[in-house]
C-alpha cells in the first residue's frame, strides 16, 4: 500500500540486455579473412553478395527459414537480421582491445559502406535471404567507437583500405568513425 491508503504501482520490469557475443582469437582472424575476401569481392556481383552472405553467417545468420521464425518469435520481422550485427561489434571491440587496430578500421568501413550504399536497395525479402539488416540498437554507433580508439593508434595517412577502386586513409575513416560515434541515432 502506498501513502493513503492507495495501492501503489508496481515499476515496470527492467528487460534484460542481452548478452554480448563470446568472440576467440579464432574469430579475429576469420574476420580479418572476411574483411580480405570482402576487398578482393567488392563491385555488384555474386562474389560480393556471398561474401554478404559470409559476413552474416559468421554474425550468426543460419537460413532464411530460420531468419523468418526468429523474426516471428521476436515479434520482429527485421530483428533477426539485425543479429549480426551484434557479433561484429565485439568483434571490433575485441580487435580494439587486442591491437588489432586495423581490423577495428576495416569493421567499421564495411559497416558503413553496407549500411549507406547497398542495404537502402534491398527489400526486406532480400535482406532475409542474405541474413543482414540495418544495425539497431546503437550497434553502428558501438562499431564505430571501437574504430575510432583503435584508428587514433595508427599513422594518419596509412591506407586502411587500398582497393583498385577506392582508397582510404585512416585520417579519413577517423572523422567518419568520430561521426557516427557522436551519432545519438539508432
């Protein structure tokens, strides 16, 4: 009972975060070899959209089917294909706290090229089968810390990506990543 007589209310129940991802060494360098793959695959075309389909599966993408029944359960249809995200989030933390300052780097400039350039012409359709949505939750923004400390380590005009088609000097991904970290949008 509350003051006067009035019963009081009960607060709402905190929903519990959920756990963050269990990375090894192991998955450093399986996503240091993704991130290779994944500069070598770049250009629309089907060894890009495997490699897609690799970065999802090691976040944890399974199947379509089983992307549509987590959704479901979930009570989202686009909540399971944002669970990859998750992964390399850690994944860039881990790299950060490893020294592993590059891949931090090259996490965060996947992630951004994903998100602004190939994912705004996939249907919800397409992001199912290929197991990889929009970040959610602050994820962007947690990659794009984790890039941020750990391109603050390395010289300014080294190239973190040096691909036929684009290049990219750490000071650069250095103020994109200080953006979207700053970023309050989720």
């Amino acid at each position: 009972m509350g003051l006067f007589g009035r019963k009081s209310e009960k607060a709402p129940a905190a929903v519990a975060a959920e756990p963050r991802p269990t990375l090894s060494a192991t998955d450093l360098t399986k996503a240091s070899q993704l991130m290779d793959r994944w500069d070598a695959a770049r250009g629309n075309n089907d060894a890009m959209w495997d490699c897609i389909e690799a970065f999802a599966r090691l976040g944890g993408f399974r199947s379509a089917q089983a992307t549509l029944e987590a959704g479901y359960r979930m009570g989202d249809s686009y909540a399971a294909v944002r669970v990859p995200w998750r992964w390399w989030a850690e994944a860039a933390r881990m790299a950060n706290a490893q020294g592993e300052h590059a891949l931090a780097g090259r996490i965060f400039l996947f992630t951004a090229h994903f998100t602004r350039l190939i994912l705004p012409r996939m249907d919800w359709a397409m992001q199912n089968d290929i197991g990889l949505g929009y970040p959610n939750g602050g994820t962007f923004e947690d990659i794009a810390r984790s890039a941020a400390d750990s391109l603050r380590q390395l010289p300014p005009d080294m190239l973190i990506l040096n691909v036929a088609d684009d290049r990219v000097d750490v000071a650069s991904a250095l103020r994109a990543a200080s953006l979207v970290a700053g970023s309050t949008a989720t």
